[in-house]
C-alpha cells in the first residue's frame, strides 16, 4: 500500500515539475528571443556574430553542467558537508536532484540556445545580403546553418568529454555560485529538501 501512495506522491510530483518548467520555458523563450532579436538587428555583422558565438557558448556550458551532474555521485561531498561547507552541502542537492537539474540545463536552456542562436544567424544571414547585395543567400544561409550546427556538436562533444571526467569539480564551483546566491542575495535556485536536512 505504501508502495502505491509513492508512487502516487512521485507522479504528482512529476507532473507539477512538468508545468512548472513547461511555463517558465516559454516565459525565458519569449524573453530571450526579443532581446536577442532587438539587440541584433541594433548592431554590426562583427558584433551579431560575437553574440552568436556567446549564445552557442551558453548552450555547451549548460551542457556541461546537466551532464556533470547526472554522472557526479554524492560520497565525495559527504564528508565536506557533514563539516557544514555549504558547497557541498549545495553540491549534495544538486545531485539528488539530478534528473531536474538535468531537464533544465540540457533541455531547457539548451534548446532556447538553440532556438535564439539560429534565430540570431538568420539575422546574420539578412545583414550579409544587404551589406554585401548578395542576390541569391542559398549558400549563404546553408554555411551560416552548417557553421552553427557543427559549433554546437562539436563543443557538445567536447563539453561532455570533460563533464564525465570532472564532474565533481564541475558541481562543486557550480554548487558554490548557486551557494552564493542563496546566502548573499536569498535567491534558492534550488529548494532543499528533507534529505538533506541530516547535514544541518
């Protein structure tokens, strides 16, 4: 019986988690790709491209982040936590929290990333055109697409190499950020739950 009442409180849970990042993944989307889309039709070819460029670097190193803590295990920061660090106590929550961690990094940010960088190379595409009277932007557009694509796989590749290799190191300065945060500024990136609590 108490086997059913888990699972039942696990899918509630799993369904509210679903909204939640379903709505704020719009409410970023909308935001981002207007500020993405004013910025760069404000702005010269060499600076549309250096912002392309952060876009893309946005994307990998969120990348990192959710890959680093779905591989990341929780004993290397038992001890530091039980010594009231708390990075690792942070480090501890984000581990257990892996699979939402994940959703938001990977899927979340990454795909924004993904949508707003090849809004932003369309743009790119438009100015070239204009700039240079280019009469057909077939092969224009093909390379600037092809050059984003092989950015984003490519960094993604090496981004994943060095997340499985490092992923403690890689959770703990994150753990640190969002520490940080939450004790200066009172801003909970990630709410703390019950099993943590043995560490306080």
């Amino acid at each position: 019986m108490k086997k059913k009442d888990d699972d039942g409180v696990l899918r509630s849970h799993n369904n509210k988690w679903v909204l939640v990042i379903t709505f704020w993944t719009f409410v970023m989307a909308v935001i981002f790709s207007i500020i993405t889309e004013n910025l760069m039709n404000n702005i010269d070819i060499l600076a549309a491209f250096i912002i392309l460029m952060f876009i893309i670097f946005v994307g990998i190193f969120f990348d990192i982040i959710g890959i680093a803590v779905t591989s990341a295990e929780e004993r290397p920061f038992h001890a530091m936590a039980a010594n009231k660090i708390g990075e690792a106590k942070y480090a501890v929550r984000l581990v257990r929290n892996a699979g939402q961690v994940s959703n938001f990094c990977n899927d979340v940010i990454g795909d924004i990333s993904g949508i707003i960088s090849g809004g932003a190379g369309t743009t790119i595409i438009y100015k070239l055109i204009e700039r240079y009277d280019i009469k057909s932007g077939t092969i224009l557009s093909i390379f600037v697409t092809a050059l984003i694509a092989s950015l984003t796989v490519g960094g993604k590749a090496l981004g994943k190499e060095i997340a499985i290799k490092n992923s403690e190191q890689i959770i703990f300065h994150f753990a640190k950020v969002l520490n940080f945060l939450e004790e200066k500024f009172k801003i909970t990136v990630l709410s703390d739950n019950k099993s943590n609590k043995k560490y306080n």
